[in-house]
C-alpha cells in the first residue's frame, strides 16, 4: 500500500494513501454534525467546524506517532523500515522483514499502544488544565480517542498489535514463530467474524451506519489476519534465497512479428509454458501470456502481432539479481504476466514465472513440516 510522500522522519518515508482523504473527512463531517453540537451545545458553528478539523488532524497526527513507535523499536531491533501510510482504518508501518525474536516482537508491537496510552493522558491532562469550553472538549475528546486506539490495538486478534504480543508470547514458549502466527491469525479472524456479525445485528436493528461500518471493519480485519500468515509462510520459505536463486535464464520466447494465432497454436498450445519472453535480436521487449492474447477477439488474432498484444518491457516489473526472494515474490505478484525481470545491472539475466514461485514455496513449506 502506497501513497503520496507528505514527510520523512527517522530516514522513513510518510505517505497518505487517499483513502485516508475519504476517512478525513467523514471523522470531521461526524465531530461538526454530532459530537461536538452535542457535547457543547452552547458552541458557534465557527467555532465547532474549527474543533471538527482540529481534532481530526490531531488524531491523525497521534496515530503517527503510533506508527513511528513502531518503526523506532523496530529500528531499535535491527530492521529496516520502508514507509509509514496513513490510509482509511490509521496506519500502517511496512518493515522489509519480521522481527528475529519473540522479545523484539513483544517490543515491537507493545510500543504503539504505550504511546496511544501516554498521548491519551496528556490530553486528558490538558482538559483538565485549561479553562476554555472549546480547548476543553477538544482535548477531552483526543483523549478519549486515544485511549479507544489504545485499547482496541490490544485486542489479541492478529494482526492487530495486541495479537502480535500474543504471537509473541506464543512464539516465545514454542519456538515456532509458523505455528505462533497460525494461532494469533485464527484468534485474528474469530475476532473479525464476530465484529461481522455484530455489525449485522446492528443493521437489521436499525443502526445502518454504525453496523456497515463495523462489517466494513471487521472484512479488513479478517482479509489482514488470513494474509499475515499466508505472508509469514512465504518469508520463512524463501529465507535465504536471493531473486536468482529463483530466476529462470532459459524462459521460453517467441518473436514479435508472428500474429497471436501463431503464438498460441505454434507456442502456447505446444508447451507447458503459460507466459513466454518477446525477444527480438537479443534484446527482451516485453512479455505475452494467454491473458494477453485474450484481450483481442479471436477473429482479429490472424491480424494482430504478438508485439501489438505483449506487456511492454517498460510496464513489466524487474527486480534486481541480488535482491531478497520476497521482494521478487512481491513483484511477480503485482505483475500482469505473472513474471518479474531479473537484471544484473542493465544487463537482463533471466526471470522469475509466478508458477515456478509458487511451486518453490510450495516444496519448501512441504519439507518443513
């Protein structure tokens, strides 16, 4: 998940997804028209439409010091931070590897809690302090906010914060970060069947808003626990490799003059490969599979040239031969082919097909178990 670069702090790169730009404005529009008229009625619009955009900034501004206690333990432990987003449900601090130990994991995940916790604190100190309406609801409410972040990233549901400090402990007494994972994921997505389902009783209560918003919650939740483990399989299977230990130097081609019926009766549909190299003199222009060919009614394949139809070089992904084997997975699985290029330097030395990927993955879980 990326977005657009609005800072960089501790040498990491903050960036707003624009997803966070639609939850911005529904968090002021529900402060302007119902928090804050409520709890101060006495308010001028000005005055509640300022708290309103005040407060969201604010809470947003919180969450990032959430995400950056994260990224500054984890920096503590050794691992290396890619970028913070702040997208529709907060933040998120994306680490290029998971923690090596059960205690850099407990660390890790308890750092952003703590400080949702303390900036509550100072908040609610700071209501307590001041003696004007308006500063005084407003830090009220940024402290209760945080407190709420607080507490619910301690639920122990994977991937939340507190299901990594179950993950952790887990980790700790068995030894097995695999199994821990499977255990916190599980706990994870119970947890994101029941806010389902809880938002469902809400809805057919009358309660529309409120439960939509907790089915929409507790969907992300469940898509985010079944993938963290799915991801933990596939970094523990490709540890220690590298994007050539993955690589295929002998990928099969075709030239960009022939018309698609010639690639798919005279190629495609006489070998066991699904995605195939354009070359011409040598030199790698692109890549064509049987999705490419598709794209053109069948009628039009005698007139159209594989060079017409194939994913340009340009728009293929490439990672280099040295980089880790989960940067390459991460790559094939954001290409169109199904392929990544592998280039040392400038020079093309070969690349990485999503089935040979996944059949690597496959028989190295296999032999682990």
């Amino acid at each position: 998940m990326t977005g657009f670069r609005v800072a960089r702090i501790f040498g990491i790169s903050v960036e707003i997804h624009y997803t966070w730009l639609i939850v911005f404005g529904l968090i002021a529009w529900s402060l302007a028209v119902g928090y804050f008229p409520r709890v101060g009625p006495n308010l001028g619009m000005v005055t509640v439409i300022a708290l309103s955009v005040t407060a969201t900034l604010l809470f947003f501004a919180a969450l990032l010091l959430h995400e950056l206690a994260h990224s500054y333990v984890a920096i503590r432990e050794g691992l290396s931070v890619r970028r913070i987003t702040l997208f529709i449900f907060g933040g998120v601090a994306q680490m290029a590897k998971e923690p090596d130990t059960a205690g850099g994991e407990f660390r890790m995940a308890a750092a952003g809690p703590l400080t949702s916790l303390v900036i509550g604190g100072l908040f609610w100190g700071l209501s307590r302090a001041v003696g004007a309406e308006a500063a005084r609801l407003l830090f009220q409410y940024l402290g209760f906010i945080n407190v709420a972040v607080a507490l619910f990233n301690l639920v122990p549901a994977f991937p939340l914060d507190g299901g990594r400090v179950l993950r952790s402990a887990i980790w700790y007494f068995t030894g097995n970060l695999t199994r821990a994972t499977l255990i916190a994921s599980s706990v994870g997505q119970g947890f994101a069947y029941l806010m389902i389902a809880f938002g469902l009783l809400q809805v057919f209560g009358g309660r529309v808003g409120n439960g939509m918003w907790l089915v929409f919650i507790g969907w992300f939740l469940l898509q985010a626990a079944q993938a963290g483990y799915q991801q933990v399989l596939i970094r523990r299977a490709l540890r220690g490799l590298i994007a050539r230990d993955l690589m295929r130097e002998d990928t099969a081609t075709v030239r960009p003059q022939i018309t698609l019926a010639e690639f798919v009766h005279e190629h495609l549909l006489g070998s066991a490969e699904s995605e195939f190299r354009v070359v011409d003199d040598s030199r790698v222009l692109g890549f064509i599979s049987l999705d490419d060919a598709k794209k053109t009614p069948r009628e039009q394949w005698e007139q159209v040239t594989v060079a017409e139809a194939m994913t340009p070089e340009a728009e293929c992904p490439t990672v280099n031969a040295s980089q880790s084997a989960f940067d390459a997975f991460l790559a094939v699985a954001a290409s169109p082919t199904g392929q990544a290029m592998v280039r040392d330097g400038s020079r093309f030395v070969g690349a990485i097909t999503r089935r040979d990927l996944l059949a690597r993955v496959r028989n190295r879980l296999l032999l682990e178990e």
